[in-house]
C-alpha cells in the first residue's frame, strides 16, 4: 500500500488539529511549508504538502491565536493570524497562494474558508458526527453569565435550566421523585484538565474552579465516539491555561448587594451582599522549556433567608469559598511534555439557602477537596502517547444546627390549616459526613495513517478508576419520628395508608407495601393490623401520636468505605476518503462492587458500547456536510448503589411501628439490607442522529440535528416479598405465582431468596424515549460582532423516572413501569426552549452583550408525599392482573406544564489600554426587564403546608446588577 501524505505529528489528549489546503493558480500546491505557531502553546508544527496541495496537522494545544505562515517555491509567503484550534476537532481551512504560475499577484488571497480573529470555531470538521458547543474565554467573557462553568452550561443548544448547575440535557432525568426536585440530572460528566471531577456518588459535578483560568469549554450532547464514557446526559470538558514565554496576570474585584437589585414581588426584601475577587500569574521559569500558571480565588456571600407565609428574615447564611489552581508545564524535548497540575474548592456555608426549611431544620455545609493530575505525553511522526494519574477528592457534609428531636408530624383532620413549622418538628436528627473521591490512570494512543486508500487516526485507549463512598451518619437525639397530629388520635391503620380516599398532608412512613412485613412483625392478620388505631403518645417528642420511628440500634455513628471500580478500553478509526469519512469505533467497560469489608460483590459483565458514524462533505471544500450516527451509551454505575448494597459494616437502622403502645421492629435496615441480582444488568440508551450543518458566508454556521434515543435496562431495587413469593395473595399488593407482575427468583439469577430485603435488578418493563429537533445558527467574531441561536423541539415520554438511585419502583407494585398508567410525558422534561446570545465589539474599547433564554415549562405529575418522595396520584384500591393494589390515577403522570417564562441578561464591558497591560470595568443586569415569572409550581395535590396545588415555589431572580474591575497584563 503506498503512502501518499507524510505523517505531521499524532494527536494527543485535549488537543487539536488542522486539514490546510493550499491552491495557486494553477492548482494545487504541493511541497508547501507550513508552520503553525502559537504564544498559548510550546509547540509549534511544520509539515509540507502532498501532491494533492494538502495537509494534516496534530497535536495542537487548543487556542485562538495561532499563527499560520506558508511557504513555496515560486509563491510569495503568507502568513495569516488568530488562527483558531479547537480540541478533538480538525477544522478544514483553505489558501490560494499569489505569484507563481505565472500569477502576478501580490500576495495571498484568504478564501472563505479561513476567517480571523476566532473564526475557526466557524469551520465545521467534516470527517466528525459529535454534536456539541465549544465556549472559548473571549466568548464567556464577552456575555453576562454566572462566573461558573456550571453556568457557561446553559449557553449550550438544548441544556435545561438548573439552579443547582447540574443541568438534564436531552434524554437525561431531569426530575427526581425525591423531594419533587426539578434540574438536577446525575447522567453528566465532568472534566477539568482530564480530571473526572464527578462525584463518584451521586454524578453531580464534584468542584468549582476560577472561570478566568479557562482556556476552552467543550460539551457534548451527541454523537459522541468510542473514546468517551457516558452519553445520555452531557460531557463538560474544561481546558485551563498555561503560562507562556511571556508573564501575564490578572487581578480582579466584582461585588453585589441588595442596594442593586429590584424589589422582590414574592417575598419581601432581604438583605444580602456577595464579592468575588481573583489573581492569576502565569510564565515562564525556563523559556521555551517549563511554564507555569497558578491562580487563587475567594467567593463570599451573606444572604438573609425569609419566611415565605410571614415574610419575616429567619436566617442569615455565610457562605465562603476558596479556589486555588496550579499547573507546571514541563516541555522536556521537541516531543515530550510532562504536565503537572492541583486545583482545590473548599467551602463553608452557615445554613439552608431554602425558604421552605424552617430554622429547627437548619443544617450546615462543609464541602471540597483536592485534585490532581501528572500526565505525560510524546510525539513520534506517527504515533502519541498520552499516560496520565489523577486523584479527585471531595467532601460533602451536613451538621443539623438543632439537636431536637425530629418529628415528622402528618394531619387529616385540620389538614388545611397545618403549616410548615406544624409538620416538621424539632431538629434534622442526624448529622452526615461524607467523602466521595476517586482516582484513575489511563493511557491512550494516538496513530495517523495516510494512504492512497485514504487517511486513518487510529486511537486506542485504556483506563482503571475507582470511585469511593465514605459516610458517617450520627443521630445525635435519638430516633426519627413521623407520627400523626394529636388531634387524629384514633386513625387506623388503614386510614393511615390513605385508604378511603383519606387525605394527610405532611410526610408518612408506612404504605400498603408494607402490610405483609408489619403482619410478620405484630403477628396480626391484615384485617386486624388495618382496624388498629394509633393512640399512643407515649415518649414521643411534641406529644404527637405515634406511628413510625427509626433509629440506629447496633455500631451507632460507625464510619463505612464501599468501592467502584471501572475498567474500560476503546479503539475507533476515524477513515476518511475522498468525500467520505467514518468513524467506527467500540468502547468496552466493566464495573465492580466492593463491600465496605473490602470484599468484591459483584462484578457486572463486560459491555461492549458501539459507536458508528458517517459523514460526507457536500462538495468537497470542507464547509458543509451532511451526517449519520448509531451509538450506545452504557450509564456509569455510582458508588451510591454499591452503598446501597455493599455498607456491611454501617450502623445497623431497626425501622419500628407503634401498636397499642409497644414499638414492632418490622425493617431492618443496614448490614444486609440489600444483594445485587446475579443476573442485573447494566443501564444504556442507544441514540440514533441525522444531521447537516453547513458554513456559509465567512462568518455563519448552521445546523439542523434531529435525535431519537430510548434508555432501557433501567437500574432499581426490588422487594421480592412483594414480586416473588411464591405464596403470594395479591389482596395485598403481592403479585401472585404466575401472575403478570410476578417476577420468580430465576428472573434475578437466585434459586431461592437470598434473605435481604432488597435486591437490586433490572426494571422489568422501565424504557425511556425521547425524539428531538435541534437548530442552530452561530455568527463567528468578526465586523465588530459574534452571537448564536438555537431552537430546541422535543417528545419524552417513559414509565420510570428511576437513574440508577435507589427509589419506591419495585418496592410498591402500583408503580410498576407496566402498570396502568404509568407510561406517560416525561415529568421535568421542557419540550420547547429557545436560546440566543451576540456581543457587539466597538473599536474604542465598549463591549455591549445580551443572553436570551426561553422555554415553554417543565411538566410534573400531580402528586402526593410519603417519606420525603412526590409519588403521582393513585386510586381507591383495585385489582388488576391479581393483584389489589392502589393503582396510579389515570393523567397523573407528567400531566401538568408550568407556565412558560423568559429571561433577557445584559452586559457592558470597557477596555481602557495602559502603558502596561488594560483596566477592563464590568457591569451585568441580569433579568434587565425585571419579569419574576414562575418557574415551579407546587405539584402535591395536598400542598405542603406552605403553597397548595398549583401555586408558584420558585421565580425568576428580580433584576440585579453586578459589578466588577478587572487590571490584566
């Protein structure tokens, strides 16, 4: 096979790279030079043109000032600037080249495809199907946003707002029936310089980091290669700056108080002050060889918390935040690099930022830790190494500011006239320490081929990683109550579970799921045990009636560790010929379970992930493509589950009914709680994309990307004694031998029961589908101006809102996937959301820039509350399939939208350039036109004690402005 093009450099992590075509008059130009430079980066590339007038360079640092000077013989040279790089992207950019050939010309003509300042980011890479947004410095720091990566987020097509910074986008949960929480999506990943930084636990992004020390922002939300984890939510990858030859630094001071912002129209004014203040240095300590770049950032805040019902401030919480970062980067020859890098987040915060938690309920916050990284790559013409090791760590903890008592108090009678301070008595009654850190090594090769039968990039890659869960739970007053107001002294147990059509508003603890644990307990028979009456007052706190308690009985406020351990290996092959080009690759990934006694538990099978992609370049040129994709995403497994199965060595937590006056323990929770089915298998969603995207003009990108996903095997733990005795009734919510919802033990891989009172499965029957539209329309800088747009159209529906968190599915067979009613819209899903952003740049130094969002609400189920979860509305008992359960209310899930609601952010920048370095003045409005418009409604059908059905929980922050300096050399 012969070899057509020379081998310029392979790629390696977090790098990107260059197609140059170069044209004189009388065609292509080959034997070309062409040197690619940047101040941003210790390499530099030269490489010579094939016969063809083209050229592929590799393994550039991501940047927007490169430097792209050619050279040939008869040709006058050319040099273009502000060249832009984009890692994991190679963007196509074309040269005619002026005085050979006869040409008289004075000089190089600079074809569309190549733009200036940033423009590169308008090139679309034609050989590529990924489906993502890349947010460079110059563009974050030109719009009005939150100082956060976590809030650059919401500049992506398609990401769903989140006040929390864990944004759902796409097919991801956006939804949680714990608490009724809306934009908070575990299916993300989080990288900051190759660093997972997700927390291992609960997949929530796991540290905060200095916005002015980023580089490039990449996400993902499609089409995304074998060489990534993940998929069904999205990929946030964080590249940090590097020193340079030349010393460069920042200070910076932005400040915000109640002086500016807007009346508040829902809650009264309170008062509340918050300063953000930053240094950077970065240089070199070795020119040409070791740079470095360090940075240091504190964030305070004081904010009053008022009272929703009086409108009375009831607390004030501080809250304080450092961020460090360091990074060495050592160029050891022209093909080695070994890079060194620690970034930490601590913070403290005083109290509950929730209106909804009164004072007695208060907790405070300790949270972050530290991060490393030493990574080191080399360069053969050919072939890249890259062989890092990381270590993520991070604590999250809650102390409860009151040690009383905790009592969960539920009223019937006076039900309406209950408040929020009535249902949740005393203290949180528990204080949890936890620490969620990880480490991993990886390795991955990079190697170019180029052939008369087309060019290849091979890439191969392996990575062993282990996440951990510590946790310490202390209940400093005893057992946790939920009981029953006084004045419902009397209620039966049937009536306690709602049978009837009685209605509670505040929290319960027992449901019809546990009938058959509470006749084993008590010894009673289920016509009796549901004519028994809760009377008893006896040691409880507040002198409420008894009902429910738990506490912990053996090894009380012990210390655990369970583990998850990942294997994974990818190999792909992006080919590219001609006009076409693929990229075939698979991804194989392996979790395993380890105990908190240090024992393996289970091992899950090998997965085999492909992903296929097909692109075609319209005509040829590199500016307009049309595109295919098919791949699956299997879910990373969260340490949560291995807690949830493997804490063996916790406290032991007996969970008690009261019956005339004596205390049955009927669960018991803790050592032993839960197995993980030998059979379970492992969550994915496979994901089919169409799409064209096209450059037009030397500044505009536009694209239209249609999706369709379904997530199956969906992760839950089950109650066998519901879903698998083989003595089962049915009368109580038992799934009889043979009948549709029965499930026998082969259906987990057991011959019997293995004797715990959970075992984690997989969902009979859970799917999730999701259809969408995307549009988008980006306008590169250039004429004094950059923006983008995008619409977002889309169709969720699902019988589970289940992520891999353990949750009342399987434990109750009315919610079973296949039950009636459950298929429904997707609860926390917006179909509708419209996105734009521009800055206009005048030459004298103004920068005026605008952030538009709008969405067409979040859909939620109406619903009703037992132990802490908002569970959709369901019927007098009936039967079905054999069994006699309380079944979901038909449109109950996902039946219900919020209103619509729209937000218009702005900023205002002045640069005044100094003898040394410039004076930049910031001044952001975010919510300019002042319109606090709901953004949730209350969705439990009883209220909640504060707001009933319907009414609005949360707006749109009022108008407010914020202020910041920034001196910059």
């Amino acid at each position: 096979m012969a070899l057509s093009m020379c081998f310029v450099g392979a790629a390696i992590a977090d790098t990107g790279g260059l197609r140059i075509t170069i044209r004189g008059s009388d065609g292509p130009v080959a034997g070309a030079t062409v040197k690619i430079s940047s101040p941003s980066s210790l390499i530099s590339k030269t490489a010579t043109t094939a016969a063809d007038g083209t050229v592929r360079v590799t393994g550039l640092d991501p940047a927007t000032n490169y430097t792209v000077e050619i050279s040939a013989t008869g040709y006058n040279d050319f040099s273009a600037s502000n060249v832009a790089v984009v890692s994991g992207k190679d963007l196509s950019l074309g040269y005619a080249l002026g005085g050979g050939g006869g040409d008289s010309g004075n000089g190089a003509i600079n074809l569309d495809a190549i733009m200036v300042t940033g423009s590169g980011l308008a090139a679309i890479d034609t050989t590529s199907a990924v489906v993502g947004t890349t947010l460079t410095l110059d563009m974050t720091e030109s719009l009005p946003t939150a100082r956060s990566y976590q809030s650059y987020l919401q500049l992506v097509p398609g990401v769903k707002p989140s006040v929390g910074g864990n944004p759902a986008s796409k097919s991801g949960v956006n939804y949680s029936d714990i608490g009724g929480a809306v934009g908070s999506s575990t299916d993300n990943l989080y990288y900051i310089d190759g660093v997972n930084v997700t927390d291992p636990s609960t997949g929530t992004f796991g540290s905060n980091l200095n916005s002015e020390i980023i580089q490039e922002m990449q996400v993902l939300t499609g089409g995304i290669p074998a060489e990534y984890a993940g998929g069904q939510g999205l990929i946030s990858k964080v590249i940090t700056k590097s020193g340079s030859n030349e010393w460069h630094g920042s200070v910076n001071y932005y400040l915000q108080n109640d002086r500016l912002v807007s009346k508040n129209k829902h809650l009264d004014d309170s008062s509340f002050s918050t300063y953000d203040t930053a240094v950077t240095l970065g240089g070199p300590i070795i020119k040409d060889k070791l740079w470095f770049f360090a940075s240091y950032q504190r964030v305070n805040r004081e904010e009053d918390v008022v009272d929703p019902v009086t409108q009375d401030v009831m607390r004030t919480v501080k809250q304080d935040s450092d961020r460090s970062f360091g990074k060495l980067t050592w160029q050891l020859t022209d093909r080695d690099r070994l890079t060194a890098t620690f970034f930490n987040d601590p913070l403290d915060r005083s109290g509950s930022l929730d209106p909804t938690v009164p004072n007695n309920r208060d907790l405070t916050r300790k949270q972050g830790g530290n991060n490393y990284k030493f990574e080191y790559s080399h360069d053969w013409d050919n072939l890249g190494l890259d062989v890092y090791v990381n270590k993520h760590e991070s604590e999250l903890s809650q102390f409860a500011a009151s040690n009383d008592p905790f009592n969960n108090v539920a009223f019937h009678n006076g039900l309406d006239g209950a408040s929020n301070t009535d249902i949740n008595r005393g203290g949180t009654g528990s204080n949890l320490i936890t620490n969620r850190d990880s480490k991993e090594f990886g390795a991955s090769l990079d190697y170019l081929l180029s052939t008369n039968w087309g060019d290849h990039t091979f890439k191969a890659g392996f990575l062993k990683g282990e996440g951990t869960y510590e946790e310490q739970t202390v209940y400093p007053a005893g057992p946790r109550y939920t009981s029953i107001s006084a004045g419902d002294s009397g209620t039966t147990v049937g009536e306690y579970m709602g049978q009837g059509g009685y209605a509670w508003r505040g929290p319960r603890a027992i449901s019809s799921t546990d009938i058959s644990r509470l006749m084993a307990a008590t010894g009673l028979s289920q016509d009796d045990l549901l004519a028994k009456t809760f009377t008893d007052t006896t040691g409880n706190p507040y002198d409420q009636v008894n009902v429910y308690r738990i506490l912990q009985s053996e090894n009380e406020g012990l210390a655990y560790t369970v583990k998850s351990k990942q294997t994974s290996f990818y190999l792909q092959d992006s080919w590219t010929l001609d006009k076409f080009s693929a990229n075939v690759g698979a991804r194989a990934e392996r979790t395993e379970f380890v105990n908190s006694a240090g024992t393996s538990i289970h091992k899950f099978d090998w997965n085999i992930s492909p992903r296929i992609s097909l692109a075609y370049d319209i005509n040829g040129d590199g500016r307009s493509k049309v595109w295919a994709y098919y791949g699956r995403y299997y879910d990373p497994i969260r340490a949560d589950m291995a807690d949830f199965a493997g804490a063996v060595t916790g406290p032991t937590y007996d969970e008690q009914i009261n019956i005339d006056g004596q205390w049955y323990t009927f669960r018991q929770r803790g050592p032993g709680d839960a197995a993980i089915a030998p059979n379970i298998k492992t969550p994915y969603t496979d994901e089919l994309m169409l799409g064209y995207a096209t450059n037009f003009g030397q500044d505009y990108a536009f694209s239209v990307t249609l999706t369709k996903r379904e997530t199956k095997d969906i992760m839950e733990d089950y109650d066998l004694g519901l879903y698998s005795d083989p003595d089962g009734v049915g009368a109580d919510s038992q799934a009889p031998e043979g009948s549709y919802f029965y499930l026998p033990y082969s259906y987990f891989g057991y011959a019997d029961n293995p004797g715990t009172n959970y075992v984690l499965g997989t969902l009979k029957g859970g799917k999730r589908e999701y259809k969408g539209l995307e549009v988008t329309l980006q306008k590169v800088k250039s004429n004094n101006w950059q923006g983008m747009m995008s619409l977002t159209l889309n169709d969720a529906h699902g019988n589970t809102n289940s992520d891999g968190n353990a949750d009342y599915q399987g434990d109750w067979i009315a919610l079973d996937p296949r039950a009636p009613n459950a298929w429904g819209p997707q609860p926390g899903n917006i179909k509708r959301q419209f996105k734009a952003f521009a800055t206009y740049y005048w030459d004298f130094g103004l920068e005026l820039s605008g952030v538009f969002n709008w969405n067409s609400g979040t859909l939620f189920s109406r619903t009703w509350l037992t132990s802490s979860r908002h569970l959709p509305m369901m019927d007098d008992p009936y039967e079905y399939e054999g069994v006699t359960d309380t079944w979901l209310t038909a449109g109950s899930v996902g039946s219900e939208e919020s209103p619509s609601y729209s937000t218009l952010d702005v900023r205002a920048k002045y640069t005044k350039e100094l003898p040394v370095g410039k004076m930049e003045v910031f001044l952001d409005i975010f919510n300019i036109l002042n319109r606090q418009s709901t953004t949730r409604v209350q969705d439990l059908v009883a209220g909640d004690g504060i707001y009933n059905f319907g009414e609005a929980v949360e707006w749109v922050e009022p108008r407010r402005a914020y202020l910041g300096v920034r001196y910059s050399f």
